[in-house]
C-alpha cells in the first residue's frame, strides 16, 4: 500500500495540530498549578502570622 506524499503532509499537519493543541493544555495545566502552589504558600504565610 503506497501512500502518497500529499497524504503524509495532510497526516503530519494533523499530528503538529493535535501536538500544539496538547502543548496548550499542558501550559494551561503548568499555570493553574503554580497559581495554586503561590496562592497555598500565600495561605501558609497568613496562617504562620
């Protein structure tokens, strides 16, 4: 089975797509998690007070 090359970059398209797609998600996630870590070691600090 041949697959021609117009259907590769199609295919690779989709993969850079759906890989930038993830990439967006995961910094969205890596941000959520550092606002919650500063805002717990803010609510840590006020607690030590």
């Amino acid at each position: 089975m041949e697959i021609c090359s117009r259907e590769v970059r199609a295919l690779s398209n989709e993969v850079k797509a759906i890989e930038a797609d993830q990439q967006e998600k995961f910094d969205q996630v890596v941000q959520q998690m550092e606002v919650a870590v500063t805002e717990e070691a803010l609510s840590l600090k006020q607690i030590e007070k």
